[in-house]
C-alpha cells in the first residue's frame, strides 16, 4: 500500500467522484428540506431587489443570495436547482485537489481530502442545503490555501487571492469571518516574529477589506440590535465536549456507540497533533488552531450577539480546514503501520459517519412526511391561518394555498395570499365558524399573550414553529 500510494490516492479521489454523482441523485430520490431552506427558497423567488430588502432584515450577509439568483434564469421555483447549487463548491473544490492540492502534496493527499469531505461529519448534507454553508466551505478553503501562499512566497498574487477569498467568506456568513480573522492573526504574528519588512502588504490587504466590508457593516449593526431582544437559547458547557471530535462525529449525543466512535476520532486528533510535532508542519498545525480557536470565539461571540447558540452547520469550513491538514500530515507519513493506522481510523470514522447522515436524512424525510401531511389535512377552505412572525409565513404559505391567510407581524415581503393585521380578535371575528390556526414560532415573547388570553389546543409542533387551534 505504501508503494501505490498514489493510486490509493486516486481511489479515494474516485469514490469521491461517485459521492458527487450520488449528490446530484440523491435529491431526485429523497427530497428533504428545512425550515431554513423553505425561507432561502422563499427569498431567491422575490424580485431581485425586494429579496435584498429581506437580507438586510436577516441575519446573514447578501453573498449567497445573490448566487442563487445568478441561476435564477434557469429556474429557481425548482427546488432541485436549488440544492444543486449548493452541490458547486464541492465540485469547484474537487478541481482545486486534482490540481493545486495534487502539485503541492500528491495524489494521498488530494484524493484523501476530497473522499472525507465527501462522506465525514456534516459534509454531504450540506453540499445538499439550500444555505450558505458549503459556499463559505470553499471560500474559507482557499483563504486557508492561499494564507499558506502568502507565508511562503509573500507574493502579489497571494496576497491578492487572501484578501478576496476572505472578502467572499465575510460576505457569506459572519461566523466565517472570525476563522478568516484569525488566518490574518496568523500572519501577523509570522510577520513580526520573521519578516517584518512584509507589514506593508499586510496593512495594504486589512486596509482594503476595511475598505470593501464597511458598507455592510452598518447592516450588520442593524441586525445585531435586531435579534438583541431575542431570547438568547444559552450553552450548555457539556456540549463542548461534542466539539472536540465533530470534525468527524456530528451527533451530540452520549448513547454508547457514539461515546465509542467519538473515542475513535479522539484518538484520530491525537494522531494527527503527533503528525504535526514529528513533521514539525506548522501549517497542519495552524489548521487544527483555527478549527478549535473559531469554536471557541463563536461560542463566546454567538452567546453576547445573535440570539442563538452555536450550531455545528457554522463549522462546516473549519472541518474542511482540518481535513486538508490531516490529510497533508497522512501523506507525509513514511512508516507503513502508522500509515495503516491512520487510514483505518479514516474510515472507521467514514463508516460511522455514513451511519449518523443516513438516521439523519431518514429522520428528515420522515419529518416531512409527517408535516405534509398535517398542512394537506388543513389546507381547505374552512381553515383559517394566522402567522405571528414574517418567518412562519414565508416557509408555510406555499403549502396552504387553499386557506385564508394572516399575518400580525410587519410586512415588508408578502405575496398577494395573505392580509396583514395585527387585530387578532377581529380576524377570529371575521371568520366565525372556521378552524382558525394560530401559527407560532418558537421562543418568542409574543407568543405568552395568546396563550394567556386565547383558548389554544396544540395540534401540531414542529419544533421550530407550532400550530394552535384557537377555540372560542
């Protein structure tokens, strides 16, 4: 194996082709979406410029949106597109390993990255997901890729590609800029301990990120004030834990085999920060940093600013960051047991992984099935739905076509299917002798006065959102 490891390297990089082709399928096959989704897909239809107006009042930056409506002429009401432009990066990233990464480290390397991008931890599903994460994926990547460039060469280019690779990744996701941030801290400290003469090239590329991300950044104070009043959902410290080992175990859970496989990726880590200390790979080992060093800050970050806490969707581009350093560290290994060791617990890791993706799409397709089949029950004529939030509206009103529509929550991006007002005792009093719904979303302080003065039987919970018949 130790001789052919390049062929084992273009193994790898087969089976992820075939993971692609799989990705392109499996949508066909098994349809599954989220609340999230609904909302992105709800926004790209708008017109252009009133879908902007609704990214100003979210809590991300415009990047994404504005790339799925660059497909908009091919159709974006399907929701098929939709997800397959979320499958781009991983291909655009598949391109940048049979070429950059392959030159640089060889065919190990570059096959084995793109394989665990492919089927470790959250990956596949997100190459899947109508949001942002698989773009900030590959932005955050070669930010990573060319922040190795610029240490190394200190060239014009380099410094170029930094800087509009981490532009695109502060534009994609706030959570993004904090690892991008901390690459230029990176650098910093590289270039005061050993190349001084370059801190005029570092100056001239934050200077022209200052420069370029200003504009949004009075939208991003806007939006900080508006989820401020938010009820922050809080951290449990014992989720750190789960942390430590989501690179490749995404479950938090303390069930027996996952307390096993999160062992088997603990041990992995442990490889890989020996890999670093015998190679004395400064750069694997800045990958590891900022993959940990981006948990903490968000953690910290998360729980003084938006109101939710962290999600392991936010780490997506820090796993891939790690996975491109262990997979450098792996094909530099010389000694055949370790090399046997080391892509065994790989695909220990890949098999448990493929376990977790397939209970989660199969809880996500049975989710559906389930909430379809609540909306088809109650899509009539003799239902009535009220929304309490523009976000309940956005993601149901498609599936209740057939019912009278309202929303008590301000309008700034409605379609003709539904009446704005905040009267919630006229609107019960105009349709006497309906089934009206009350639609509310969860963690909301608005929600105690309906259910203090209105008589609501729950019908249907969704978690994020549930339904309450409203009875006189």
């Amino acid at each position: 194996m130790y001789e052919k490891r390049d062929l084992l390297g273009k193994i790898f990089f087969g089976v992820a082709i075939l993971v692609l082709l799989y990705m392109f399928i499996s949508p066909l096959t098994n349809m599954f979406i989220n609340v999230d989704e609904y909302w992105t897909y709800s926004l790209v239809n708008l017109p252009f410029m009133q879908g902007m107006i609704v990214a100003v009042h979210d809590v991300h930056p415009p990047l994404y949106y504005m790339i799925l409506y660059l497909f908009a002429p091919f159709g974006l009401a399907n929701l098929y597109l939709s997800k397959v432009v979320s499958i781009i990066p991983y291909i655009l990233i598949m391109v940048v390993s049979a070429t950059k990464i392959r030159k640089d480290y060889g065919w190990l390397t570059a096959g084995l990255f793109v394989f665990c991008l492919g089927l470790m931890t959250d990956f596949f599903i997100e190459f899947l997901t109508i949001r942002m994460y698989s773009w900030g994926l590959f932005f955050v990547l070669m930010s990573f890729i060319y922040y190795k460039e610029v240490i190394t060469h200190w060239d014009r280019k380099s410094w170029v590609l930094l800087t509009l690779f981490t532009l695109l990744s502060a534009y994609t996701q706030y959570f993004f800029a904090i690892t991008c941030g901390l690459i230029y801290l990176l650098i910093l400290v590289e270039i005061l301990n050993n190349n001084k003469d370059k801190l005029k090239q570092f100056g001239k590329s934050v200077l022209a990120l200052i420069i370029l991300y200003a504009p949004w950044m009075i939208v991003f104070v806007h939006q900080i004030q508006t989820q401020s009043g938010e009820p922050n959902e809080g951290f449990e410290l014992v989720n750190a834990i789960h942390y430590l080992t989501a690179f490749a175990i995404k479950s938090q859970n303390f069930e027996f085999e996952m307390i096993i496989f999160k062992l088997v990726a603990f041990a992995f880590l442990v490889l890989i920060l020996y890999l670093i200390y015998q190679k004395k790979d400064r750069f694997a080992g800045a990958g590891v940093f900022l993959m940990y060093a981006t948990i903490a800050i968000g953690i910290i970050s998360l729980m003084f600013s938006f109101s939710n806490t962290m999600r392991i969707r936010y780490l997506v581009p820090v796993f891939g960051i790690f996975w491109l350093s262990a997979s450098i560290l792996i094909g530099k290994i010389e000694n055949k047991k370790i090399l046997m060791i080391a892509l065994i617990l790989i695909m220990v890791l890949v098999g448990a992984s493929l376990a977790i993706t397939n209970d989660d799409i199969n809880s996500r397709l049975e989710f559906n099935e389930k909430k379809a089949n609540f909306l088809d029950s109650i899509n009539n004529n003799d239902s009535v739905i009220v929304y309490n939030t523009d976000y309940g509206y956005r993601i149901l009103h498609n599936d209740l076509n057939k019912t009278k529509q309202y929303t008590l929550s301000g309008q700034y991006f409605y379609d003709d299917d539904v009446e704005f007002s905040k009267d919630f005792k006229g609107i019960l009093k105009n349709n006497t002798g309906k089934k009206v719904y009350l639609v509310n979303w969860k963690l909301k302080e608005s929600n105690k006065k309906f259910e203090k003065n209105y008589n609501l039987t729950k019908v249907y919970d969704a978690d994020h959102y549930n339904f309450n018949l409203v009875r006189n």
